[in-house]
DNA sequence: CCGTATCCTGATAGATACTG
DNA sequence: CAGTATCTATCAGGATACGG
C-alpha cells in the first residue's frame, strides 16, 4: 500500500499499479452510463418513469435507441423488466431500478449539481429538497468520522491486486 | 413552482416544464464529459497530471484523440492551457484545472464509489481518504440543514425559467 | 516531447415505416 | 402501447505516419 497525500496539490506519485484501464471504476461505471441516451434513461427512472414509451419521449431519444439502452441497462443490472398486469388488458413490462440503479442517484445528483452551476444560466430547471424538512439538497464529500473534505484534502491509497 | 415529494416513491408530476432536454443540467453534463475520454482525462487532472503525453499514456488513449477532447475541455472551461517554461527549454505547454474542472471531483467520486461496489470484484483499485484524520472517503446526499437525505427522501422542485 | 494529419472501424443516434 | 427493422449521418476512438 502505498498514500500519497493531498493529491490535488502534490500529485500521484505510484500509478504503475493502478493505471490499468481495466481496474478503474469510474473507467468501468462510463463503460455502463458513459452515453448522454443511457444517463437520462436512469434519471428518468429516479423520476419513477417506468414505460417504455415514457422513457423515450421523455428523454427525447428515438424507439431504436431506447430499447437497445433499456435493454443493456437491464443486462448490467441497473433496472429490471418485471411484467405486470392491469385487469383486463393484456400483459405489459415495467423497466424499475435495482438496488445498483438506486445507488446511481449521487453521481446523477453530482452532474447535476455541477451542470446547474457551470452549465446553467439560472441555477438549473430542478431544485431538490429534502421531503421532511424542506432543506436543499447538495451531494458532499465526506470522510467516516463526519468530517466535510475540501477537495484538496484528498489522498489515496492503492490497493495492489492480491496475487496468488 | 410544484413541489412533488418522495420522487423514488411516486413519480413526478409535473414533467412538462423541464422535460425539455436542452435545460437538463445532467443532460448538459452529460455533454461535455459524457464520453469515458473526456471523464478519465479529468480523472487524470484530479490526480496531478499536467503534460500531454502523460494524459495520453495514463488514461490509454491515442495521441489523437487526447489532443481533441483536451481543447474541447479546454474550451468547455475545466481545463486551462498554460505556457510554462523549463530553465534551459523551449517553451512547453501544461494542463491545469480550473475551478469547473475541480468541482467535477464529486461527480467522479461518486461514480468511482458506485463502480466500486458494483462493478469490482475487490472494491477498487484505490482508496480515497481524508488527509488529516485518515478516515475514508464517501460521497453523501445532504440537505443544507445536515440531514442525510436517503435516496427515498428526494423531491424535486420545478424552477420555471423566468420570462420576458 | 507535444502534438497534427489521415484513414478506418464501430458505436451513437435520428428518421421513417411497420408489427402485435 | 411496446417495440422491431432499415437506412443514414455523425461521433468516439484505434493505428500509423509525420513535423516542430
């Protein structure tokens, strides 16, 4: 193991272990949502957009391409197709997040977050709050022991592969 | 304004203000650093890299395509191109983040966070932790009076742009 | 070192038309 | 409503070669 730390300032030293393509998670999470159709395919699915119809409208993206996202977001476990039922019509499927698909939402909020800020001329077309008392939602970077970090506090550790 | 509370839970209402997907900040996020190039090449700046041919190897990208995504995040505004030059040198140019560029770091963190636990069989490669007090890192959804927001707990505000 | 230029492949995505 | 099929244009990105 080796830390480096306030990497922000000083740099990162040991990479050799780790600049592996292949073993970077943020490299293998754009691999899954890395597509502007495949992004707001999940924030629809936050928003409880569950048709298929719906999700293609909404997002503003064509039939062809929605059932090729939906289907690969389904593959990789972010949502589920789940039949269901209304009585008296015939059997029709609902797309409904995962646990993986719900665990997508702080990193939406955080390109959100940024996008209102940098990319927006009003400070975005959303605000979101917490539904029991009203205050504004921010996505922090925290530590265990409580502790907001400002970005240049950050430091890393590589974890080697264990070998056998 | 509407306000719908419980977003995961119920759905949101009223879509038809900001289904409009050029004013979706994630939307717009999602165009400037929606490709795995431009993502990691900003990983990179997070992690201290400066000179081209370092981006390029690092993130394990062609030449050619490290010089096209670094001008447009240049143009985008995340990265700043700077002369600097060696004692003895010619002339060299270096990346810097900007203030845009490093607010991405949350977002980045997040989806590292999130491809840590679902998509790496070891946890990831790397640690993150607070420089002072060595606690790890997370990424955290908060409300501004400190509460932490379960993802359950989300809703959704719609801003009508303002008109003339 | 720091790129540019050219060529090529595959993926992203729009448009349109059609099916159960 | 929930897709499939086809055709097309544009973009992402690898390979290779070249220039300051």
């Amino acid at each position: 193991m080796t830390t480096d730390t306030a990497v922000l300032e000083g740099g990162l030293a040991d990479r050799s272990a780790w600049s592996a393509r292949d073993r970077c998670s943020i490299s293998r999470a754009m691999q899954v949502v890395g597509t502007r159709s495949a992004m707001l395919l999940m924030r629809e699915a936050f928003y409880g957009t569950r048709r298929f119809d719906d999700f293609a409208s909404r997002v503003g993206i064509t039939e062809a391409v929605a059932a090729k996202r939906l289907r690969e977001l389904v593959e990789a476990g972010l949502l589920e197709r789940r039949p269901y039922q209304e009585p008296g019509q015939r059997t029709r499927h609902e797309y409904l997040l995962t646990d993986m698909g719900r665990d997508l939402v702080p990193a939406a909020l955080a390109l959100m977050q940024w996008g209102d800020r940098y990319l927006s001329d009003d400070g975005g077309p959303l605000t979101l709050r917490h539904a029991d008392c009203g205050g504004r939602i921010a996505v922090h970077v925290t530590c265990d022991r409580g502790h907001d970090v400002p970005l240049d506090q950050l430091a890393v550790e590589v974890n080697r592969p264990t070998r056998h």
